[in-house]
C-alpha cells in the first residue's frame, strides 16, 4: 500500500535550519507530483511547496528564498531544506503525492 513517512521535524531556534525528508512507497514515485503543506494552531492546511514529476517547482510567498524542495528518485525521497526560520514557520508539515496520499506529518517547532 502507499505509505508516506515524515521525518526531521523539531525544535529549532529562529533563524535556524531543518531539513525534512519524505520516504514514499507503494506507488511509482518519480512519476508523482510531490509537494509539502503545513498546518499551524488553529490555522487551516496550506502549501508550503511542490514539484511535478517533471521537476517544475513552485513555493508560497512566505517561503521563498528561505525554502528549498528537492527529491531523489533513487530514493523514493522528498526533502524539504529550510533555512532561517521564523516562530511563525511552526507547524505540523506534511508531505503530499499526487492528489490523495498524505503522510502522517512531523511537527517543526520554531522558539527560543
């Protein structure tokens, strides 16, 4: 079955750095459009970044610049590199394939 599995989150202070990785199978990976989301506190799910299987990326205004996705098909892996982070950067992040499958999420705690 498709299974989508988070890691990397954490507690990291501002302007720190993290990096996620997304580890997929079950499905023809480098065929899929991937992408990340988060979900802050009582806020609702929105995207964060993605790629298509044709590697054309795209990333939301409050990331860009700070944000890096890149995947590796040898791999089954989806990465988020993030850089300088900011206290409203904390979230639960998800990773995305496709249209339906989501993973569990990993919680990215940014605090001092």
């Amino acid at each position: 079955q498709v299974q989508l599995v988070e890691s990397g989150g954490g507690l990291v202070q501002p302007g720190g750095s993290l990096r996620l990785s997304c580890t997929a199978s079950g499905f023809p990976f480098s065929m899929y459009g991937m992408a990340w989301y988060r979900q802050g506190p009582s806020e609702t799910r929105e995207l964060v970044a993605r790629t298509t299987a044709e590697g054309i990326m795209t990333y939301a205004d409050s990331v860009k610049g700070r944000f890096t996705i890149s995947r590796d098909n040898a791999k089954n892996t989806f990465y988020l590199q993030m850089n300088s982070l900011k206290p409203e950067d904390t979230a639960v992040y998800y990773c995305k394939a496709g249209a339906m499958y989501w993973g569990q999420g990993t919680q990215v705690t940014v605090s001092s």
